[in-house]
C-alpha cells in the first residue's frame, strides 16, 4: 500500500510492533535462564555454587553461599531494571 516491499513492510512496520509485544516476555525468559544455569559455569570457570558448597564444607560458614545468592540477586536486578527502561521506552503511552 506504501510502495513498500515485503522486507521494508516487515522491517518497518511489523517488527517494532513484534518487539513492543514480546519483550516482556523475552525479559522474563532472561532472568529465568540466568537463574537455572550459572553464568560461569557456561564460560568454562568452575560453576558458582559448587565452589560456594566447597567454601561451606571446609569453612563451616554460609557465608559464601549469601555472598552466591547476592551475586545471583544483583545481576538479575540489573537486568529487570534494564529491561523496564527499554518497556517503558517502548510503550504506547508515555507518562
């Protein structure tokens, strides 16, 4: 109808409203992935918790496994508060 072809019509017009509607979504995807697999454990390095367990056995202390679950906590924090930005920076309707 705009003299657009089938690729502009989709990159112009259909993928930001797909975008809009999945990204909540994809979010919730994000940090639930973070929260099932470690990160380091995915890079090569000894997994987090594994280490924190060992930490415990031999140290007799929860402390690494507070210091684990902070680490975890934060960085799915870091994510939400992003992905609440770019949501609100794509809505409809701006306050």
């Amino acid at each position: 109808m705009l003299g657009y072809s089938r690729l502009q019509t989709f990159g112009k017009i259909v993928l930001p409203q797909v975008v809009k509607r999945i990204l909540p979504a994809m979010g919730n995807e994000i940090i639930t992935l973070v929260k099932d697999t470690s990160l380091a454990f995915a890079i090569g390095v000894a997994e987090m918790f594994s280490t924190a367990k060992a930490l415990v056995a031999s140290q007799v202390s929860m402390v690494p496994f507070v210091i684990a679950a902070v680490f975890y906590w934060v960085f799915n924090f870091v994510v939400e508060v992003v992905l609440n930005r770019v949501e609100k920076k794509l809505d409809y309707y701006h306050d």
